[in-house]
C-alpha cells in the first residue's frame, strides 16, 4: 500500500489505537500523536496525511490545520468531527483540509479519505472538475441552492431552517434532494464539489 505516513492527532487514546489498528491493517504507516503540540514538536513529518480531532484542548483542529498549512505542504489534512462538529468540519474544508469524517467512522470511509489526502494533498482541483461540479449544480432550484449555500456556510439544519423560515424537516428534504442531483456520496463529498464550482466563495 502507501508508504506515506498517516498521521493520527487525538487527545482520545482509544480512538488513536482503533484508527491506527485500521489503517496498519490496510497496509498504511501511521504515527500517532495525543495533542496539536506534540505532532508539531515531534521530528519525523513524511509527506502524506493528517487526521486532525476537531475538538482538542490547548490548540484545537483548526488551528493545527492551519500550522499544517503554512509548514508543509506536503500533508493533506483530513478532520475528525463528533455529529455536532459538522458546521466546524465544514469550516475546515473552506481552510484547506482535504476532507472531513464523522465519528464513528466506518473502515471504507476512513481509508478513501486517507488515500484522496496522500494523492491529492494541496492539489487544485482540475478545470475538468469544475466543469463537471458546475454542471451538477445547474440542475439545483433556487430553494435548494439557498439550502446548499447555507450549509456550505457552516449552518446546522436547524439554523438553515430558522434562517429560511422553512422546517428543519423540510431542510432535511432539500438535503436528501441536493445529494441525489449532484450525486455526492456524503456530506463531504457535497461540501468538495460546491467549493470547486466556487458556491463556497460566495457563502
């Protein structure tokens, strides 16, 4: 598999062990870490990937994916969020992380995004991409572009529905329906392709 390294910054010792026992068994090197301050400080950075907490004491995932960032480029940043985390996650995508996973999260999950971070880290998106983002988004009404924009933002539902004057259900629905029209796989997925089409620069 990769010989990048994979690294694993979380203040949870459990789930730096169940991570690394994944990935290692998927064949990747990974090196784990218990804060912002001791991946920063320790010797040894390959170029690959970082799984970032979000929520961490001391300096949290934001701000490490922004050391990160001004230090080395060859390390794509991939966030690791609680389901309340999402709007921060998806902050961290507008910052530069490669992608965001939700907790718990599954084998496939984890090691597709792990491998998009080693091959794709800082990489700009195509022009071919942007066509065919672009072209997805086309098919969306004003309502779920109003939706998508929103949560683009960072927005929950629920302060999309109050800031629409619509139902966090009917949120729901405009969600379910903004994943099937530009076929995104998740969250994630759907946050990528709206800020390759440039949706995001005008949240």
């Amino acid at each position: 598999m990769s010989a990048s390294t994979v690294h694993i910054v979380d203040d949870d010792e459990a789930i730096r062990d169940s991570v690394r026992a994944l990935l290692e068994g998927a064949g990747f090197k990974c090196a784990c870490y218990a804060s912002a301050a001791a991946f920063l400080a320790a010797a040894d950075r390959a170029a690959g990937c970082a799984l970032v907490d979000v929520r961490m004491p001391d300096m949290d995932g934001l701000s490490l994916l922004r050391e990160i960032s001004a230090r080395y480029a060859g390390i794509g940043v991939v966030v690791m969020t609680g389901f309340a985390d999402v709007p921060l996650a998806v902050k961290a995508m507008r910052e530069g992380a490669v992608d965001f996973v939700e907790k718990p999260v599954g084998r496939e999950t984890l090691i597709d995004a792990v491998q998009r971070a080693v091959a794709k880290a800082r990489s700009a998106v195509s022009d071919d991409g942007k066509r065919e983002a672009l072209t997805r988004f086309q098919r969306l009404t004003e309502r779920e572009r109003e939706v998508l924009v929103l949560l683009i933002g960072g927005d929950a539902n629920k302060v999309v529905a109050h800031k629409l004057g619509i139902s966090p259900r009917t949120v729901e629905i405009h969600r379910g329906r903004l994943m099937e029209k530009t076929q995104a796989k998740n969250l994630a997925d759907l946050v990528r392709m709206a800020l390759a089409a440039g949706i995001g620069d005008r949240a």
